[in-house]
C-alpha cells in the first residue's frame, strides 16, 4: 500500500477511518456511557471527523482521476457508514489497483 497513487491514498484512508470508526463505537462510545468518560468521544470522534474529511477528499480525487461514476463514488460513501464496511471496499479497491 503505497501514497503515491490515488487509489492507494484511499486504501489508506479508508483503513485509518475504519479503524477510528470501530474505536468510536466499540471503545470510546462505551467508555462515554458507561464509564462516565465523555472525553474519550470528544478525542476520537474529533480524531475521526478528520480522517472522515480525509476519506471524502480521496473518495473525490479517485473519482476524477480514474473517472468512477458517481454511484461508485456513493457506495464508497456508503461504505464509511458501516461498520466495517471500509475494510470490504479495501479489498475491491486492491483488485483495482492490481488490474
């Protein structure tokens, strides 16, 4: 995985906003509500947002630079919306890259 190439900048986004997303959910949402915490979400939700931001902008620039439809660029969206659903688009994007 490299940052030289459009599709490998979104290959690491995608896997550093999947891993802030599951750290969210799975142990600073928790830590919030059950451990009377609110810090650990301000951290890493604020930490997420970024790398979310970081996300859309190489979602765009694949989208130019390899000229994806547009639905292609929603279900990229979509994916950053679902648990896990970052780590599944990374394996169609390496098959794009290996192709």
């Amino acid at each position: 995985m490299t940052w030289r190439t459009p599709l490998g900048r979104l290959r690491l986004a995608a896997l550093y906003e999947g891993i802030s997303y599951l750290v969210l959910l799975l142990i600073a949402m928790p830590l919030k509500y059950f451990a009377d915490f609110p810090m650990a979400v301000r951290i890493v939700g604020a930490l997420h947002g970024l790398l979310f931001i970081l996300f859309l902008i190489a979602v765009a620039q694949v989208m130019f630079v390899h000229r994806w439809s547009i639905m292609r660029g929603i279900g990229a969206l979509i994916a950053s919306l679902v648990p896990f659903g970052t780590f599944v688009l990374d394996v169609q994007l390496k098959r794009d890259q290996r192709q």
